[in-house]
C-alpha cells in the first residue's frame, strides 16, 4: 500500500478537475440542463450527474426548474478571500473616491497565477462600463492594471507568465510579442504609469499605476472610460495626478495598518 512519500507530488484527483470544469462550465453559460453538461464536457450524462448531484448537495450547485446553476456560496467564499487582502480593505474607498473625484470607473486590481483580478470596482457619475466584472480573470498584458503590476516584476518572472500563457489577442492593438512587451515594461517603468490603449476593449483607454510597499507590488489601481475623455492632455494633467494622489494614501495608509 502506497504510504505517501515523495510521489504524492506528481498526484492529482481527476475527479476533482472534472468537478471544477462542470463548475467553469456553468459559469459561463449560466443554466444548464444536465444532458447539455455531459455534451459540452465531453462525459456520460450519469457522470455529469453524479458530479452535478454531489456539488448539490454541498450547496455549491442549484438546482431549479430550468436546469442548474452556480449557487452563492461562491460569492461567499470569495468576499471572505477577499476582505482578507490588505491592499481590499485599505483601498475600496480611495477607489471611490477616485471615481467620485474623476467621473469615470476606477478599478482595484491585484495578480494571481499569472493573470490580473479585478478586486472592486468603482463608478463615477459619467462612466462608461466596460464589461470587466469584478473576480475577473484576463491575461496581464491585456490590461493597464496587468501591465502596471508586470512593469514592478523582474524579467525573468515576465518571460514565466509569457511562456504560461502567450500572447492571446483581444483586439486589433493587444501587444502579440515578448519583445513589443517588454520595450513597453520599460516605458512603463520611466514614465510611472501604464496605459491601455484599445488593448482590451475597442473605444476603451485606461491608465494605471502600481501600488508597493517595500519595493513589493501588491496591486494596481487604473482609471478606464472612452478613448475620447481619455485624451493625454486630460491623462497627464487631470487623471494620472489624481491616480497618484489615491496610490499613496493606499500605500501610507497599508504601511501604517
């Protein structure tokens, strides 16, 4: 009988993963009846079931009249996960404040795994939504929020995050290349705040900076909105100054928390 040791490393659980790509599966169509899960997964319906039946009765998964769905535990788990974060319960309201002060969306975000978050969100009284959800995940160098956080990171940890997951195109101004991105990284580093320029979103421009303590990223804040507000005249004048201005009263106030 096999006690453990070394080889347990090299172990997964594949039912594990099949349960967590029923879960990814439902969150991305919303309903689903079970025969639909078995098709889209590739798997007998009794298996579909049997996973469906078991995240059930856990409370993970809801069952109504249309078929299933995610249930709310997950928003659960996540704001518990989250309100752990420092960089969270220090920076929400200058978020606020920012989308207040500039009338725009201002976005907290942080890295996980290679790929920026959205933490909270925030939007001013003329902001133009952009479809990015709070608890999404997207490739770093999509982002001005992503490219902040990767200018703060050494190469060698960028060309990990690069060989992970390539260079997937959003729009027809997504950087493709390592070596249009990290000539960029530098610009980012010299000038102090990143932009996004259609990169993510057609019509959409968003500037953002990373926040640091001891010279360790934490998370990046941005402001987003139409490529026409967000002109460099109104950038450097109005919008990177009050993105400055809220990075470090966040930055002050997690170092003295």
């Amino acid at each position: 009988m096999d006690s453990g040791g070394s080889n347990n490393g090299g172990k997964r659980i594949n039912a594990v993963k099949r349960a967590f790509r029923v879960i990814d599966t439902l969150r991305g169509a919303g309903t689903m009846r079970i025969n639909d899960i078995a098709e889209a997964l590739d798997i007998p319906t009794s298996t579909a079931h049997v996973h469906l039946k078991t995240l059930e009765d856990i409370g993970y998964v809801i069952k109504n009249d249309d078929g299933f769905r995610l249930g709310l535990r997950f928003l659960r788990d996540g704001s518990v996960i989250r309100n752990d974060l420092s960089v969270y319960s220090v920076a929400a309201s200058e978020v606020d404040n920012l989308a207040e002060s500039t009338g725009e969306v201002a976005n907290l975000g942080t890295e996980e795994n290679g790929q920026r978050v959205i933490l909270y969100q925030s939007e001013g009284n003329e902001a133009v939504y952009d479809n990015a959800l709070v608890g999404e995940y997207t490739n770093m160098h999509w982002t001005a929020l992503g490219k902040a956080i990767l200018a703060e990171r050494p190469d060698d940890y960028v060309r990990k995050v690069v060989d992970r997951y390539g260079f997937p195109v959003a729009t027809a101004n997504t950087i493709a290349d390592s070596d249009t991105l990290f000539d960029e990284l530098v610009e980012i580093r010299e000038r102090g705040f990143a932009l996004e320029d259609e990169e993510r979103r057609t019509g959409i421009r968003s500037i953002g900076i990373p926040i640091t303590i001891e010279d360790q990223v934490v998370g990046a804040i941005s402001l987003s909105g139409p490529k026409e507000r967000f002109n460099d005249d109104r950038i450097d004048n109005e919008l990177l100054p009050a993105l400055k201005d809220h990075a470090n009263v966040v930055e002050v106030k997690i170092a003295y928390e």
